[in-house]
C-alpha cells in the first residue's frame, strides 16, 4: 500500500462532511467515485491528493476502511464513534 508522509484531516461535524488530505497541495482533478464520496487526484501526477466524504458519520466508520483500501492507501487512523 502506497503510504504518504504528510496527512492532514478535517471533519465538520454539523455539515457531517470528512476530508483526508494527503501531501501537500497541488492543482488537482475532482472525481465522484460513489454517491457522496470524491477523489482529488494531482492533474500532473494522477497521486491522490484527498478523499472527501459527505455523511460521513451517518454511512459509519467502515466506510472509509474500504475507501481507502479500494485506493490502495495506508492511513495510520482508526475511527470510532
């Protein structure tokens, strides 16, 4: 799995909306990869640059396991609530 040396997250608990970043920033690509979930991806380099997820809490912890899994990425993170 592809691991990154710089993470940043960001949730907003009342708009329920999680991002991982990954490095650090760049001009990037926006792609929905399911309902709710988006995938900046560097224009020059296609790396992942974020993971974005819209009701987050409401679709459970799981779902970012699998996200980031599916992506092939390592995130040193555990989330529970």
């Amino acid at each position: 799995m592809k691991e990154s040396t710089t993470y940043e997250i960001y949730y907003d608990e009342e708009g329920d909306f999680l991002e991982l970043y990954f490095g650090e920033p760049s001009e990037c690509n926006t792609k929905e990869i399911e309902d709710g979930i988006f995938v900046r991806k560097d224009k020059k380099t296609n790396e992942i640059k974020s993971i974005e997820f819209l009701a987050f809490r409401k679709r459970g912890a799981h779902i970012l396991a699998r996200i980031l899994s599916q992506m092939n990425l390592n995130f040193p993170l555990k989330i529970n609530f």
